[in-house]
C-alpha cells in the first residue's frame, strides 16, 4: 500500500546541536495518521517530503 506524507517533523536540538557520532531522524506524519521515524538524509535521499508518496515496503525496511 502507499501513504501519502503530510507532515514532517525535524528536531530542534538548538545550540547544543547533535552529539558527535549521532545521525539526525526525522518523523513522517503519514495520512492513515502514523509516525514513522527515518534518518535525516535517508528522507533527502529519497525524496521524502511533505505530499511525496512512501510505501509499506519501505516503511517497514527504512522506518525506526
């Protein structure tokens, strides 16, 4: 099956940034209302945005 992405949340870690080593995750807010965590640069990688299109398949290989 296919969602639809309709949001997107970034954290906001401020001046203390991300620790040495620590990859930045992003939240995908689907449109059947789940929240998927991926990889910062995996969702780039991929083209993962607001109204982009994500699947099952990589929901369940890519999500965290």
């Amino acid at each position: 099956m296919t969602h639809k992405i309709i949001d997107l949340i970034e954290p906001d870690n401020g001046c203390e940034g991300f620790m040495p080593g620590e990859e930045p995750m992003v939240t995908l807010i689907l449109d059947d209302g789940r929240k998927i965590g991926v990889y910062d640069r995996l969702a780039y990688e991929k083209g993962w945005d607001i109204g982009s299109k994500i699947t099952d398949e990589d929901i369940k290989e890519n999500g965290r």
